[in-house]
C-alpha cells in the first residue's frame, strides 16, 4: 500500500512531466494500432494493389516501432534524471534497493497500463476516421472496417509491453549499479575539454554535410538516383550530428579567442551562455533538427507524388487509350477494338495514329547525347531516350506549321532544356526549345525520361514504333470504365509495356501513392509527437538550469529585464537553430527528390514548389507555437528562482 501512495505523490508532484509523456504514448500506441489495423484489413486483400498497400503499411508500421522505442528510450532517461534525487531520499529513510526495484516496477506498470488503455481507446476511435481517410485517398468505395481489430489490439499490446520491459529492466540495472550517495547526489558534469579529435570530430561533420549537399545536387535520373539519396540522408545525419555536437562550439570557441570582439558586456553573456547550452544540448538539438527534416522530406515528397498523379498519367497515356507498337494495327485488331466498344456500350474517337523512330537510350556529355541502344543497352549511366519526329508528322498532330532549315530541330525535353548546338549519336542539329508538346509519351514505361527531337527527316536506318491513341465516351462507374479498358488489353492480347491506359493508371497511381500519402501523413503526425516532447523537456531542462544562470548574472550587476532578455535570446536562437537547418536539409533534397521523380514520369517544378513552400510555412507556424507553449512552462521555472 506505501508502494502506491508514494507513485501517486511523485505522480502528483511531476505532473508537468508525465502528463505529456502520457499523451505522447497515448498517441503513439494509437497510431500503432491503426497501421496495424488497417495493415491486416480484409477488405484491403481484394483490391488490385493489396500487395503493394500490405507492404507500405508494413514498411510504417516498423518505422513506427523504431519511433516509439526511440522516443521511449530517450523520455525514460529524463524520467530517471528526475526521480534519481527521489530514489537516493527513499534510500536514505530506509528503503532497500528490494524496496527501490518494487517502486520502479510498478511505476512501469502504471505507465504501461494507461498507455495502453486510453491509447487502444482512441486507436479504436479514431481507426475509423483515419481508415475513411485511407479510402478517400484511394479513391476507392465500399470498403469496410470493424469496430475492433482484435489482432491488432493484441499485437499493440505485445510491441508496448515488450517495450516497457526493456525499460524496465535497464531502470532496474541502473538501481543495482548505484549505491545510495549517488543517487542522494548524482555526479556533477565535468567540464568537457576539447583536443584535437574534437576540432577534427567537427571538421569531419562539416566535410559529411557539404558532401551529402554534393550528392543531392548532382545526382542524375539514373536507377541509381535512390541510393545516392539514401547516401545523402546516411550523411546528413552523421553531419548533422557532428555540427551540432562539435561544430558549433567550435565556432563559439574562435568567436571567444577574439578578445576585442568577446570582452563587450553583450557578446560575452551571449557567447558564454550560447557555449554552455551547445554543451549540454548539442545532441538533443541535432535530434529535433532531424526529425523536423524527416517530417518535411517525408510529406514534400508524399504530397507532391499524389498532387502529380495527373501529370504522371499524361505522360504515360496522352490519349484514353495508348497502343505503341512496331507497326499499324491490323484490320482484326481494328475490329476487336470496335467490337469490344459495342459490348461495353463505349463510344470511340477517331484513333490519332503517327509514327516516330524507336528510343535510342542513353546519357548527356556535355551537349552530346552518347547513345547506347535500346532498353537491353542500359548501364548506370543512362539518363534518357531519344525519339525522332519528322516535322510534317508534328505540324499534323499539332496543327502547327513549322518549318525548320536543313540540321535544325525541335527539342522537347521536360526534365532539363537542352539548346544550341546538340549532337545526338553521329547527327548534329541547332536545337530550340519546344515548350510544349500535348503527345509526349513513354514507350515501356521506363524510368528514363524521353526527348523528343523535331526535325525535317527520321535518322536514316532506324527503327520506327506506331504511336496510336483513342478517346472513349463511356457513361457508366469506374469500375465500368476500368472494365472496358481491361477487356479490350486481353482481347488484343497486348502487354503492359504496350498498352496504356488512362483510367486503369490513374487507378493503379492513386492507390500506390494514396498509400504513401496516408504513410507519410501518420508517420509524420508521430515524429511530431516526438519532435514536441522533444522541445518541451529540453525547455524543462534550459529552465532547471537557467535558475542558477538567472541568479548569478544578477549577482555580477545586470537588471533583472536585462537577465530575462539575455537568457531568453538565447533560449530562442538555441531553438530556432534545428528548424533553420531543417529547412536547409530540406532544400538540399529537393534537387535529389525531383531527379527520383523524373523517373516517374513527374516534371511539375512549379507544383513542387508550391508544396515545398507550404509545408515550411505550416512548420514554422506549428513549431512557433510549440515553442510558445513550451516557454510558459520554462519561464515559471525560472521564476521559480
């Protein structure tokens, strides 16, 4: 019975501490249990992307975990910061480390079963809403979902309690290793002296994150785009880390040694005080740099892949439906066309029917295209395709009359302009721009970009393919239109690589990157927690150890208006640094995301723009307000002295 009288006391006098902790876990349990819900829903196993949908939702699910053990592992450290002095009194009037080991047990106990309680709680409430949000980014209706996922309840269970033990066991470690004087009075920091390997630790930071930038610049859309960025991201961190840890107080310490620029009474107290915080919060600060990183990287990406599905469809299908073949349709071919029609009750448009040279794939060199073949040819170099189009064969589909002088061109190259004097294989050409071209297409569906070059004649010796695109009216559902379009590609007998068509895409896209989406928007939500949390016990901890601060500078002579504001400067450009260089690591990636895009068939620069920019204006906006939020709590502390 003492056991819980004094959980309950401590519990009362840390609320400012537990009350978050526990929302936080409440969320993120809830938010593990909606990935594991909605990951073993039955209804989801009948669509045409089930595998795919299965699998993001696993790859989140784990992310999630490592989340939730990380943000676990990191608030249990400042939890035994803050019940140490409490455990060495218990000590003291008489408690055994028995005593001490029951005491910390069962205040895992109680954190375990309200995290769980409420968190499955409002996992089962608002499963509902999140999974009716899952389905509106699929576009897809009549999928069901039951109150309760009692798979999931249990597997929520398993992970969390698991979780909990681990803590325990490492707070019961940690009371065996400890005799009582230490726990009355934890050992003071020792002043951390910086040699060499310091200086070097910070040079090595700064070299990780100006190489990573490199990357993330120079990278091309080539297959291997995604593990040059995951190279990036690996680097990031490690800089990112290194920067904060030592790299900063590297600077502090040359700003320091500047004796006429460091003995005025406005850089000395901003200089000592910003060298102590980096001290002790380098790594803290680091870790909120990368998580505001993660949320923008993750939801810029996510975002910009759904909001471009159009322009990805377009480039895939100009026309409801696409053929690319090596020659004409055959007359029996026109007739299954038009039969099949009939049957769906379809109406076809006069087919739009051209022919262009086969893709030559390859890379730029300088303004050389060096072509390497066809799609067999590929290496790691290659970036594009290049397809030739005669002139009277553009003025015809575009209704244009252009006329180009002996070796001119057109170029229409959406990833990157080429222009002037451009050499493709042996043939030279002058290239202007073409701006815009409403039959650009994919052949294979490859991850290279095409080019398309305009001139007077096709590149003699060179294979041609068959460009043919109808449009349908077809008053009926989607699943009526995704019907016809299938039944039309079985009864041609035509692959994939060949056949495209637009509803059937645009169908298959928005399940993928709705999935993503849905991915991203809960993962994010959960590294927001942790980003919160994160904040709000660092400005608990500035706040504990600006009270000595706030008496001292006092001491020496400054007003107590003059304290306040010095500290609380300082306070703000402390955090204001991890969101400063989110944004910069967001920017870097940007280049790096779109060259993985292209390969996707997306170009709207403008579009990523748009979505760049709100996202870090929304982020700014919300960690403002936690920032707001989080100093009340600081500054009563401080007050406190």
């Amino acid at each position: 019975m003492l056991f819980f009288k004094l959980i309950n006391s401590s519990f009362k006098r840390n609320l400012k501490v537990y009350i978050p902790y526990l929302i936080s876990m409440i969320m993120l349990v809830a938010i593990n249990y909606i990935f594991k819900a909605v990951e073993i829903n039955r209804s989801l196993k009948d669509l045409p992307s089930a595998a795919v949908t299965k699998a993001l939702m696993q790859t989140g699910s784990t992310f999630i975990i490592l989340v939730t053990l990380a943000f676990m592992i990191y608030v249990n450290r400042f939890l035994w910061q803050q019940r140490q002095r409490e455990m060495g009194l218990y000590s003291m009037l008489g408690m055994t480390s028995h005593n001490l080991q029951v005491l910390t047990i069962i205040e895992k106990l109680y954190l375990l079963v309200i995290s769980l309680f409420i968190g499955i709680l409002f996992g089962v409430i608002f499963d509902r809403l999140a999974f009716l949000g899952f389905a509106h980014l699929l576009q897809i209706e009549h999928l069901s979902q039951p109150w309760v996922e009692w798979p999931a309840v249990t597997t929520t269970i398993l992970i969390i309690g698991g979780f909990f033990l681990i803590l325990m066991v490492i707070d019961l470690i940690k009371l065996f290793r400890l005799n009582p004087n230490e726990l009355w009075q934890p050992k003071q920091a020792k002043i951390a002296r910086h040699g060499k390997l310091f200086t070097f630790a910070g040079l090595l930071g700064v070299a990780a994150l100006a190489f990573a930038y490199y990357l993330t610049i120079t990278v091309k859309p080539r297959i291997s785009a995604l593990s040059t960025f995951m190279l990036a991201v690996f680097l990031v961190v490690i800089g990112t880390y290194l920067v904060f840890i030592t790299g900063s107080i590297i600077v502090l310490k040359i700003l320091q040694k500047n004796k006429r620029y460091y003995y005025r009474p406005r850089h000395f107290i901003a200089i000592s005080g910003m060298l102590q915080r980096m001290e002790q919060n380098g790594a803290s600060l680091a870790t909120i740099c990368l998580l505001c990183s993660s949320v923008l990287v993750i939801l810029f990406t996510s975002l910009t892949m759904y909001a471009g599905i159009n322009d990805t469809v377009n480039s895939f299908a100009p026309r409801d439906l696409t053929i690319i073949t090596s020659q004409k349709l055959s007359s029996q071919q026109e007739a299954t066309i038009k039969s099949v029609a009939s049957k769906h009750q379809a109406h076809l448009d006069k087919p739009l029917t051209f022919t262009t040279s086969a893709p030559q794939y390859g890379y730029w060199k300088n303004n050389h295209f060096i072509i390497q073949g066809g799609l067999e040819n590929m290496t790691n170099q290659t970036t594009n395709s290049i397809i030739t189009m005669s002139t009277a064969t553009y003025n015809r589909i575009s209704g244009q009359k252009v006329k180009l002088g002996k070796d001119k061109a057109l170029i229409y190259s959406p990833a990157k302009e080429h222009q002037g004097s451009l050499q493709v294989g042996s043939q030279k050409y002058q290239a202007k721009v073409l701006h815009n071209f409403n039959y650009y297409f994919n052949p294979s569906h490859s991850i290279y970009s095409p080019i398309f070059v305009i001139t007077n004649n096709l590149p003699a010796n060179t294979a041609t393919i068959c460009f043919i695109g109808i449009d349908y009216h077809l008053n009926g559902s989607k699943k009526e239109h995704l019907q016809f379009e299938n039944d039309l590609q079985a009864k041609l007998h035509l692959p994939n690589q060949v056949y495209s068509s637009r509803t059937n895409l645009k169908s298959q896209l928005t399940s993928l990157y709705g999935g993503i989406v849905f991915l991203g928007i809960l993962i994010s939500f959960a590294l927001g927690i942790t980003t919160t949390v994160v904040i709000y016990f660092k400005q608990i901890t500035e706040g504990y150890e600006d009270q000595a601060r706030f008496k001292t500078m006092q001491q020496v002579g400054l007003s107590e208006k003059e304290t306040t504001k010095s500290i609380h400067s300082q306070v703000l450009m402390v955090f204001m640094l991890p969101v400063v260089g989110a944004i910069i690591n967001l920017c870097f990636a940007i280049p790096a995301i779109r060259q993985i895009l292209i390969q996707f068939n997306f170009y709207n620069v403008q579009l990523m723009t748009i979505i760049a920019v709100s996202i870090t204006l929304i982020l700014l906006c919300l960690y403002f307000v936690i920032y707001g939020l989080t100093t009340k709590i600081y500054r009563k502390i401080v007050e406190q002295s």
